[in-house]
C-alpha cells in the first residue's frame, strides 16, 4: 500500500517537473495492473466457506482459553 502511494507521490512530482508523457504512461500501466488486481473477488460462497473456517477457529481458541 505505502509502495503505491509512494509510486503516485513520485508521478506527481515527474508531472509537475514537465515529464508529462512519462506520466500518463505510468498512469496507464498503473490502471492496468490495478484492473487485473481488483478483477480477483470472493463469490458469496467463498466468503461463507471463510465464515465457517474462522467462527470454528474462534471457537477452538475461546474453548482453549476457557481452559486455560
């Protein structure tokens, strides 16, 4: 996250330095990889298989406490 933001601060100043061109290449390749990232969501059953997995692992770990 911070390398992406780090990524826009230095764009920005290649933009106001005159580098225009340079910028929007950048942009488009960024919006690019951005599109292909954020393609990959979880179907309403993946997050009910995550659900499960996760309110049996809290279980386990108050039944562990409790015992402890």
């Amino acid at each position: 996250m911070l390398e992406a933001q780090l990524g826009k601060v230095r764009d920005a100043i290649a933009a106001l330095g005159g580098v225009a061109q340079d910028y929007k290449r950048r942009q488009a390749v960024r919006s690019a990889k951005t599109v292909a990232r954020n393609a990959r969501r979880m179907t309403a059953a993946q997050r009910a298989e995550v659900s499960k997995r996760m309110k049996k692992y809290w279980a386990e770990r108050r039944k562990a406490k409790a015992k402890a």
